[in-house]
C-alpha cells in the first residue's frame, strides 16, 4: 500500500506500507518506508509563509511525526515476526488503523489530500 500526501500537485511525502518475511522466512512483520519530498514541501511552505497565521515549528513537528512514522511501528508497536495471520492482523487491523489516522489528521490539519494506492 502507498500514501501520497499531496500539496496542489506536490507529493510531500510517499509513504509504502506492505508485508515482508524475516530473513529466515519464518514469519511475517510489517514494513514502512517515508520518503519527504523536498520540491513538495518547499512549494508548500512558499505558500504557507506569507500567511501570517501559518506556525511553522509546529508544521516541522507534525512533519517530523509523519517522517519517523517507522520509528513508531517499531518502538511503540509489537512489530516482530509472528505466523501470517497474526501478522496480517497486526498489519490492517492495528497498525494500519493507526498509520491512517496520524496521515489524514496530518493531511486535514494542512489543508493536503492523500492518494492511497
């Protein structure tokens, strides 16, 4: 699964989010990959510093969150290899529901949309 989260045409960020075995090939865990979009996000604060009311330390905190989004699968979240249905559990069911919510509340919060492929 991909996110994009977009400013007008600019990706900001492409985030993948899929299934991956361990290097045994005895279990399944997930896997996220966030890579920020610099032509994305200059266009983006080009834009938002003119406006004066635009809080820019916060914008670098909320985008930071979204960057170290794989800090949070594997820090906070049980994300060790278990059978495939556990694992496919853990990926759209907890995880999942949890990446989708920081990525909408992020997007919703600065006027971007998502496109999840």
């Amino acid at each position: 699964m991909t996110y994009k989260i977009y400013y007008l045409d600019y990706p900001l960020f492409d985030i993948e989010y899929y299934l991956k075995t361990d290097d045994k090939k005895t279990g399944w865990y997930s896997e996220i990959r966030c890579l920020p979009i610099v032509e994305g996000i200059t266009r983006f604060l080009k834009v938002k510093f003119t406006m004066k009311d635009f809080d820019y330390e916060q914008f670098i905190k909320d985008a930071e969150g979204v960057q170290e989004i794989r800090g949070l699968l594997y820090e906070t979240y049980d994300n060790r290899p278990k059978d495939p249905e556990d694992a496919r559990q853990f990926h759209y069911h907890v995880f999942y529901e949890a990446l989708d919510k920081i990525l909408h509340e992020f997007a919703d919060k600065y006027g971007l949309f998502i496109d999840i492929d």
